[in-house]
C-alpha cells in the first residue's frame, strides 16, 4: 500500500484539465524546513485524510505544494477583478495554487507558495501572521454557521519573508467549495471565446447550483442561485457584524462562500461606516456598504452571462437588470430573518424566510433597534448577547451597556414573548476580538503558539459561555489603538 493510499488522500485534475485556459501548471516554491503550526485534525477527518500522515515529512510536503500525489495537476488560477471599483483584466493566483480537487469534491488550494506568472511583481510569500489569520477567522466563521472556505493546515516554510521586516514565512492549506469567483467568468468573457463562457457556466451549475439546470432558463437560473446564496451570506456577516475589508470581485465565489480573509475584522462599537483595511481609505466596503457593494459586485457577474442568456443582446440585458433589482428584497428577507432569530421570535406568520417582508410588523421595533445602537455605539456583540436575560426580565446587562435607552424598546420587544433558547444560538458569547487575534498573531510570529492556540478553541464553539474566559467575550480596552489590518502581500 502506497503513503497516498494510507493517507486518504486523493486529488483530481478537473479543473486543470477541462479549463486549461483558465490555470497555469505551476509548482510550488521549496519549503526548505517545513514545520506544522496548525492542523485542523477534525477537518482532515472529515475529509477522509490521516491527520497523521499530514504530519509526516511527506504530509508536510502535500501541504505546502512540494508533493504532487499522482494524477493531480497543480494550477494557478486565472481571474479578472474589480479592486476598489477598478478593472484589472489579469489578476489570477500570484502566491496560490489549485493542488487539485479531493474525493468530497472540494478543492485543496494553498496560500504562500511562492511566486507564478500572476504574481505581477510580488514574491508569491505568504508570512506566518497573516496565514494564522485566515486559519482562525474562517474557522470561526464555520463554527457561526456561515459558509465560508475551511483552513487545513498551516505549515512554516523556514523562509524569511520580506515586507516592512523580515518575518518567517508560511503556507496556508485551505479547502473550498471551489474557488470559482465572479473574476473567474470576467476573465473567461474578456477572452471573447463564448463557448469557454458556457462551459465555465455549466461547470457552475453542476458544482454548485444544480437546481438551476431544472430552470426554463439555465444560465439566468444560475445567476438566480448566485444571487440567493450571496444575498444570504452577506446578512449572515452584517448580523455578526463581519467585515470582509476587501469586495472586489475576485473574492466573490459563485458558490457563495465566504474567501480571502485579509483585511477583515469583525465591528466592536456599532457603526455603519465602521473600516478597518488600511487601504480602503474611501470606505467603499464599510460594513453597512456591504450589501450594495456585493450587489455591484454581481451585476459584473450578469454582465459576463448576457450571451448565454439571450441571444437578442438588449432582451439579456432585461431580463437579468429585472433580476438583478431583486437583490434588495432577497437580502432583506435574509437579514430580518436572522434579526428575528437574534431577538428570538419567531418567522413572520404565513411567510417563508425567503420572501419580503416590507409589512411586517416586527419591522418597526428593528428600526428603532437601528437607531439605538448608532445612537449608543453600543459593542455589537455583547448588546445582543445581553438580551438573553432581558427577555427573562433581568435588563442589568443591558442597562450596564447603554443606560436607560433601551427601556422603551424592551418594553415593546417583550411583549412579543422572545425565546431564550433561540436567542442564544443566534447570538455568539465569543467572536475572533481584534484586540485578542493581533496578540495571538504577534506571539505567533515571535515563535509562541499558546496564545492562537486558545484563541482558536474559545472562538470554535462560540455560543457555549464558559467561565474563566470573560477576556474572549469583552471587546478592547477603551484606549486600545484604533484597529487597522492589511493584505498581508
């Protein structure tokens, strides 16, 4: 028996062989001392692999790309992008490659593994900080429920990687869906090749929304289906308070998961214009621009589907511009939906989740729930956390966070009977704290593991509160620094 069979570990070439218009063959850069920070035993589980094998020298290998189990064909990906409201028609994957598809179906993508000819001038080099970033933040986005791309491992390369300092380098092993994103179909319909366009779209269909197949309309179906799962996911990080940092559009999937944790953060004090990127200075992907930007974002991706829709140009263009103006509504079923679930009442009578809800008549009380929080620029997480015992009756928590104003709202919100039990597996006791991640991240780079290590295990099971760990649950102190993150490039 061969170490690839012991291992479980099985890789395809799908993409590498039915797009080859779309990937460069590439291989990883050496990793001259590989060493394991952090592997996601569960995950490998899941995944049917030997969590022990990927702690072998040739585990180590697979996982920063220097071992290429047979019949996989390594890529790196090609994709165009909006970034910041600009068009750049050759991004791709400069630090990343596609190792290849697993038995689930999933792929195995890594981060950090040097330069490829998307690079466009970088040194493809991922740093340690940045690559535990990542890990931590979309395992605890899975740990919330929302979809999102799963980190496998990171492995320390023994490479100094040069930005403002030397810093040591890593490789982060994550999985997903697929990383199909809305960039990918921009740079598919820039080639002009409308047959790549609809097999690239068929490969969507099938991968990820296969309903869309049943549809009068498969292409137009699809598009419907990118936009649910977009629409969903977005309410899913406004009602967290999650903000992403960097919309563009080559980090938008079609599957709608969540990818690319850069410059991302979750708000404290509540604020629409909340920013944390050091780049967005314009603050074109606040946290409350979210649902807009992700609308733009999808009207480039009805664009690169207009020949697939309608033959007749204009009637395409209709059809999906009617589409398209549904988003609002889409977004807002989802988002009051899960506002209803934060409060813990229940789903609006004769209504499924999915339609409008324009007359509710929850929707006063959360527009006066809107106001409250910008007028007190409440911490975000702990005022819904603190809702719990109100609905009991005990409004100390709440009291102790925004004084007196809350008592009308209360009031009103009480009288509709709240759910306790609702409420507390809606609203998370623990999120990945700014303050909490940097200082793990910095103890990480200077060789200390302890600190992400128990970060990791508080944030990966975020509704159980848990005595002894009320630093996790608080957010920063009152004369921390403002918060600030970077691409990490």
């Amino acid at each position: 028996m061969t170490s690839q069979e012991r291992s479980g570990v099985r890789l395809g070439d799908d993409f590498a062989r039915g797009f080859p218009d779309l990937g460069v063959p590439w291989t990883a850069a050496e990793a001259p001392t590989p060493r394991l920070l952090a592997l996601n035993d569960p995950l490998a589980d899941e995944l049917g692999i030997d969590p022990d094998y990927l702690r072998s020298e040739e585990g180590l290998r697979l996982l920063t790309g220097t071992h290429v189990p047979a019949g996989a064909t390594p890529v790196a990906q090609a994709y165009a992008g909006h970034q910041f409201g600009g068009y750049s028609p050759r991004l791709g994957d400069g630090r990343a490659l596609l190792m290849g598809e697993l038995a689930d179906g999933r792929d195995l993508h890594l981060k950090g593994s040097g330069r490829t000819p998307f690079a466009r001038g970088g040194d493809g080099l991922a740093a340690v900080g940045p690559m535990l970033r990542e890990y931590l933040v979309s395992e605890a986005m899975h740990a919330l429920g929302v979809p999102t791309t799963r980190a496998l491992a990171v492995v320390g390369t023994g490479v100094a990687v040069h930005r403002d300092q030397p810093l040591p380098g890593a490789v982060l092993a994550r999985v997903a869906g697929s990383h199909l994103r809305v960039g990918t179909f921009q740079f598919a319909r820039s080639t002009g090749d409308l047959d790549l366009v609809r097999r690239l779209a068929d490969h969507a269909i099938t991968r990820h929304h296969p309903q869309a197949a049943e549809a009068e309309n498969r292409y137009l179906g699809l598009f419907e289906s990118v936009l649910d799962a977009q629409a969903s996911l977005v309410a899913q990080w406004m009602l967290l308070g999650f903000i992403h940092g960097v919309m563009n559009t080559d980090n938008t999937t079609i599957s709608g998961e969540t990818i690319d944790y850069g410059p991302c953060a979750f708000m404290e004090a509540f604020d629409p214009a909340t920013v944390f990127s050091s780049i967005d200075t314009q603050g074109r992907y606040a946290y409350g621009n979210q649902p807009p930007i992700m609308q733009w974002n999808l009207a480039r991706f009805a664009e690169t589907l207009v020949p697939l829709v309608d033959d007749d140009e204009n009637a395409a263009v209709e059809t999906l511009t009617a589409s398209l103006g549904t988003f609002p509504a889409r977004y807002q079923a989802a988002w009051t939906a899960g506002m209803r679930r934060k409060l813990g009442l229940p789903a609006a009578p004769g209504r499924s989740e999915s339609e409008a809800v324009e007359s509710d008549p929850v929707e006063p009380l959360l527009e006066e729930l809107s106001r409250l929080l910008t007028a007190t620029r409440v911490d975000f997480t702990s005022f819904f956390r603190a809702l719990i015992p109100a609905a009991a009756g005990d409004t100390s928590a709440v009291r102790e966070l925004v004084g007196e104003l809350a008592d009308g709202w209360l009031a009103s919100w009480r009288t509709l009977d709240p759910s306790v039990e609702v409420m507390a597996a809606a609203n998370p006791v623990y999120i990945p704290r700014n303050h909490l991640v940097e200082e793990a991240l910095d103890a990480a780079t200077a060789g200390d593991l302890g600190p992400f290590s128990e970060l990791l295990v508080v944030v990966t099971d975020p509704y159980t509160e848990r005595p002894g760990l009320q630093r996790y649950a608080s957010p920063a102190p009152p004369d921390a620094s403002p918060h600030v993150t970077f691409c990490g490039t």
